[in-house]
C-alpha cells in the first residue's frame, strides 16, 4: 500500500473513530436497555400470570373446601341420626334387661344396622378397647388419634384416613355412661353418594370451570386446564370460551405438527409443590385464529388432578421493548449516514494532504533500496529544512559512512591485517566491530602459527615413538607365537597322559571288580567243599551201616546152613563193596578237608588284596582328574596366549598407522603454515571488550593500510 493511501485511511480512521465508538456505544446500550426491558417485561409477566394462577388455585380449594363441608355435614347429620337412634334402642334394653342376656341384645342391637356398602357400628369403653365389634372384641386402639379423641370427648364427629383401606372414613360416637360405652356408627365417605347433592356440586363445578374459560390476560391470553389420570393427559378440562359461551377447541400440538400436551404434563408432575413451569409454543389461538408465539405457565392441582394453566402472546407480553428497539434501531441509521459522509470529506482532504508528502518520502524509499542492495554511491542531496530534508541529509552520511566501512572490508579481505580502525565515537558500534574483528584476526593467526609449529614437531616425535612401538609389536608377536606352539605341544602331551591314565583307570576298576568277584566265588566254593564233606559223611555212614548189614546177613546165612549160601556169597560180595565205598568216603573227606583250608587261605589273600587293588583304583582316578584339569589349563593357558598374540598383532597395525597418520599431520601442518602467510599481521594484540552502547555514531575513519 502506498504512502498516500495510508495517509488516507490514517485521516479517515481518525474522522470516524469517534463516529464508530458512539455507533458502538449506542448499540451496545440499545441492546441492553431492549433486554432489560424485555427482562422486565417477562419478570413482570411471570408475576402476573403466577398471581393469577394462584388465584385460581385459591378460587379452586374454596370451591374443594364447600364441596367437603357439604359432603361432611350430610354424612354429619346421617350418621348422629344413626347414632342417637342406637343410644335410644341400649338405653332402653338396658332399663328392661339386666346381666348376660341384656349385654348380648345390646350387642346384636349396636352391630345390626349396615351403613353403606361396608360401614358399620362398634362399641369401646373409657380405656379404648373394643368392647362390640363384628371381628376385633377385646382388642385395645388406645394411643390412636381418633380413638383417644373419641374417648376424651365422649362425644362429636370425626374423619380419619384409614391407612390399610387408603380413604377417608367418618364417625359419629356418643358415650353411654350406665355401661362405660363409647357407641359409634362409622363408614367410608365414598360409600354415602346417595346423601350427596350430587346436581348441585355438578352444578358448582360447572360454574367454576366457566369463570375460567370466561377469564382473559390482554387481547389473546387465557386460562386453560388440562385433566390427568395415572400420569397420562386426557386433553383440556378447561378451554377459552368464544360468542355465545362456548368452549373453543385448543390445540394439542405446536405450528409444526409436534405434541405438547404429555410432555408439558410430565414436566408439570415433576415440579416441587407450589412452583411454576413455562414453555412457550407456536400455536393458533383459537381467540384470533392466527398464529402467534405463546408463553404458557403452568402448575399441578393435585385435588382436581389438573394442569392448571395460563397462556399469553409475545407481542402482547414484549411490545414496550419492541417499540424500544425500534427507535434504538432510528437512531443508529442516522449515526452510520452521517459517518459515511464525514468519511467522504476526510478522504477528500487526506488525498490532497498525502500527495506534498509522498514524491519526498519516494525518494528516500529509492535511496533506501539501493543501500539494501550494497550500493553505497548514491545520495539525495536535497535542499529543505523539514523533517523530510533531515531525513535525507542522515541517510546521505549513512551511505558515506557505508561506503568507508566496506573500502576497509576490502583491506581486510585483500589480507592486510595491519590496518587499524578507528572509531567515530564511543557509539560507532560498527567500528567497534570491525576493530574487534582486526584485533581478533591477529591473535587468532598469530597462535595458529603457533600451534601449526608445535603439531608438526609433535607429529616427528609421535612418528618416531610408532615406529619403535611398531618394531617392539613386532618382537613381541613372534615370543606370543613361540610360547603357543609351546604351549600346544604341552597340551598334547598332557593330554596323551590325560588318556594313559583314563585307560588305566579303567583296568584297576575291572581288576577291583574281578579281585571281588574271585573272593565271592572263593566263598561259594568254601561252602560248596564243606557241603560235600557233609554229604561224604552221610555216605561213610551208608557204607558203614551197609557193612553191618551184610555183616549180619552173613552170620544169618551160615545159621541157614546150605539154604543161605547163596545169600552168604551177595552178603560178603556186599560187604565188601561197602568197606571200599567206606574207604573212597574217608578218601573224598580228608581231600574236602585239604581244598576247604586252600580255599580260605586264597580267600584270605584275595581279602588282603581287594583293598590294595581298590586304593590303586582311587588313586589312578586322581591321577585321571588331575591331568584333565591340566588339559584344561593349558588350553585356558593356549587361548590366552592366542589373544595376546592377536592384540600384539593389533598393536603393531596401530602403530603403522599411526606413524603414517603423523607423518600425513606433519605434512598437512607445514601446508597449513605456507597458507597462513597470505595474511600480514602486525603486533598481536588483544581484542578490546564490547561496550553495551545505543545504536548511532558517526562515520568510520580509516587510518594506515
């Protein structure tokens, strides 16, 4: 946007600022005044129709309360007729009866009559026990709040709820003193319709609902009532009232076809006893048969079982703030025409205005650009004594001052860092910079020289202490491997040990094992030996019995004479085969003898030997565990020398690198040193501190190159 457009709208802001401020004030407070007068309005409304209501709820209980005492005074007069006729029939069975015979035809005198559909007469003394009564004789109701007032009054009337029937009950009771009996005729008051002037409460009902269809709030508002039963609307009770009295019909649903009848019942049962519901509806009233918005405020009358209501138009409620809003609405018109005229002229007068300034102002801007674009040659030169002439004559020595600034930027750049800066004043900011900048340079060359001397005689020293690190690697590489082929040659042998003594290991364990084998199998054939002996004594004593008895045969068989010689030749052949299985017995024993005591020395060598052959097992195992631990420690032993090995190897890699990495910095610093000679320094110097200043100054002056 150009600077005389900008003049313009700063001209024309400032003509209508106040314009717009007023505008905005004026609507803003006519906003307000027309919500609070609609605010009051609708206060002022709800207090009228609630008055109302409740006037009508006022109206309603006088009307419930007459109906009540007329339904009581008939029930009143029907029942004390009841009872003083039943007071007159025990006074007179009591003045001709007396004992047993009188108290039970009082009894069947108090409980004949029936009253209604279930009512019935009962009897009670001075301390609240029933004395007569259809079910309950002899039970006590003293401490019940009709019961005690019966039995302090002695007589009157009374009405009770009855909690277990849930409705209402009358009693008319009057106090027969010769007997101490409270007589009392009872019975619900629904049950005595027949007493009821049941015509003239229609009647007065009737007249109650039309002085309210006949009731009007202003031109369109009016009374309504709606009829509930178990929570659900059974539509209008009551209804506004046309020509000719009758009742006109009240919608049921709103302008757009949606009911509203239920739910406005709904809301109306959940509100706290003696409050207010409202809702306002689209709807024809039916006074004027056009739509209007209506404010409906409503309660629930539980005695009637209604939705008592009031209804009311909008216009009707809010036309003072409507007629407000209006003349609010007047005056902002006339404000926002003048203002559209005012903004004219300011224009006007703004273009007029902006025009003796913005050629000058053009200028500047043109000077401006090329500054921003590094071109510090050209300079106004113009010749007024205004704040524009000002302008133009600082940003002519702003150029100047550029202009030597960027000459002493090309010194520098040329790699003269002996020139010295020196500043306008204690302001000149960019002077201060530049002399900062020299100043630094110098240092920082001045101890890059330095340093580059300092790593090149590091990186010879660094070269010559790898490659001596490296020889040494190398030396210690070819130990590392001498001492692992040692080492290897170690293991195999140890475990070539490790083996001899597994295998022999295993022979002294079988050795063990036969050695006990032969001593169980020297035991075995002890036993059997001496088995034998057992059994070749057995048969020395066969041979020896045998013997006696061919003996005895023989001596038989010569008593026989020449009939037993022939048993006397078997008897000696006998014999004699007895003596010699006698002999070859004795022979075999003393042999089991000899082999039994052989075998208990072999047992007792093999007894003696068994503990030598299983020690040497013992020790052969330890010998076995022994060299596989030292199998495992030379291989512990091998791998570590093979690590070693590696890193030595490692070692030496590194070190040839870094003898060539040295030699590589060593080069590269020398390279570095021949290329800072471009610069020429003078004397080191320190770089001065930074003063904190304000932007300004004058120009730079440049002094040496």
């Amino acid at each position: 946007m150009s600077f005389q457009w900008k003049m313009i709208g700063i001209v024309v802001s400032a003509a209508l600022l106040p314009l717009l401020v007023v505008l905005a004030l004026t609507t803003h407070y006519s906003m307000k005044a027309q919500e609070e007068t609609v605010a009051a309005a609708e206060r002022m409304v709800d207090a009228d129709l609630e008055h109302t209501i409740a006037g009508l709820l006022r109206l309603a209980d006088a009307n419930q309360a007459a109906l009540k005492e007329q339904r009581q005074a008939a029930v009143r007069n029907y029942l004390r007729s009841l009872a003083d006729s039943l007071y007159q029939r025990v006074e007179a069975i009591h003045r001709r009866e007396s004992g047993g015979a009188a108290q039970e035809a009082i009894r069947r005198e108090i409980l004949s009559p029936r009253i209604g559909g279930s009512g019935y007469a009962f009897g009670l003394n001075s301390q609240g026990v029933l004395t007569v009564h259809p079910k309950s004789e002899g039970t006590s109701l003293a401490g019940e709040a009709h019961i005690d007032e019966m039995r302090d009054k002695k007589e009157g009337f009374i009405t009770y709820h009855s909690v277990t029937a849930g409705r209402d009950k009358a009693v008319y009771y009057r106090y027969f003193q010769p007997l101490d009996l409270i007589i009392a005729p009872g019975v619900f008051v629904d049950e005595l319709e027949s007493l009821y002037d049941l015509q003239g409460e229609a009647a007065a009902f009737s007249r109650f609902v039309n002085g309210l269809q006949q009731l009007r709030i202003g031109e369109l508002g009016y009374i309504w009532a709606v009829s509930v039963a178990d929570g659900r609307s059974e539509g209008f009770a009551a209804s506004p009232t046309g020509a000719g009295g009758k009742a006109l019909p009240l919608p049921e649903e709103d302008s757009g076809g949606t009911p509203f009848l239920q739910p406005l019942v709904d809301r109306a049962l959940s509100l706290p006893q003696g409050e207010y519901g409202e809702l306002w509806l689209d709807l024809v009233n039916p006074l004027d048969g056009q739509k209007h918005r209506m404010m409906y405020r409503f309660t629930y009358y539980p005695p009637l079982n209604w939705v008592i209501g009031a209804a009311v138009a909008e216009e009707e409620v809010l036309g003072a703030a409507t007629r407000v809003g209006a003349s609010f609405s007047a005056m902002e018109k006339s404000i926002l025409t003048g203002s559209a005229v005012l903004a004219l002229l300011a224009c006007l007068a703004a273009s007029l205005f902006a025009r003796t300034l913005s050629r000058p102002v053009q200028q500047v801007a043109a000077v401006v650009k090329r500054v921003a674009k590094g071109d510090f040659t050209c300079r106004l030169n113009l010749q007024r004594r205004d704040e524009i002439g000002q302008l133009a004559t600082a940003l002519d020595g702003m150029s100047e001052h550029l202009h030597r600034t960027a000459e002493l930027a090309e010194e520098i750049a040329r790699g003269n860092l002996a020139v010295t800066v020196v500043r306008a004043s204690e302001e000149d900011q960019l002077g201060l910079a530049l002399g900062n900048m020299v100043g630094t340079l110098n240092n920082v060359i001045g101890e890059v020289k330095g340093a580059m001397e300092n790593v090149t005689s590091g990186s010879r020293a660094l070269n010559d202490a790898s490659q001596e690190m490296s020889q040494g690697a190398t030396e210690q590489a070819a130990a590392a491997e001498e001492a692992a082929a040692s080492i290897e040659q170690m293991e195999a042998n140890i475990r070539q040990n490790a083996e001899n003594a597994r295998k022999t290991e295993q022979l002294a364990v079988k050795a063990a094992g036969d050695a006990e084998a032969s001593l169980e199998a020297v035991g075995d054939t002890m036993t059997a030996m001496k088995q034998i002996a057992e059994k070749i004594m057995i048969v020395e004593e066969i041979s020896r019995q045998t013997n006696l008895l061919a003996l005895n045969a023989a001596i038989e068989a010569a008593r026989a004479g020449e009939h037993g010689r022939g048993f006397s030749v078997v008897a000696a052949e006998v014999r004699k085969l007895a003596e010699r299985s006698q002999l070859a017995a004795v022979e075999i024993n003393g042999l089991s003898i000899s082999s039994v005591d052989v075998a208990a020395r072999a047992g007792l060598m093999l007894e003696a030997m068994v503990p030598d052959i299983q020690k040497t097992a013992e020790l052969v195992q330890e010998i076995a565990a022994g060299s596989r631990e030292q199998t495992m420690g030379a291989g512990q032993i091998g791998k570590a020398i093979g690590q070693l090995d590696l890193v030595i190897q490692q070692n030496a890699t590194v070190a040839e690198e870094l003898a060539a990495t040295s030699e590589e910095l060593s080069s590269q610093s020398m390279q570095l040193l021949e290329t800072m000679t471009f610069f020429s320094t003078g004397d080191l110097v320190e770089a001065p501190e930074t003063p904190r200043t304000r932007p300004g100054g004058q120009s730079l002056q440049i002094a040496g190159s």
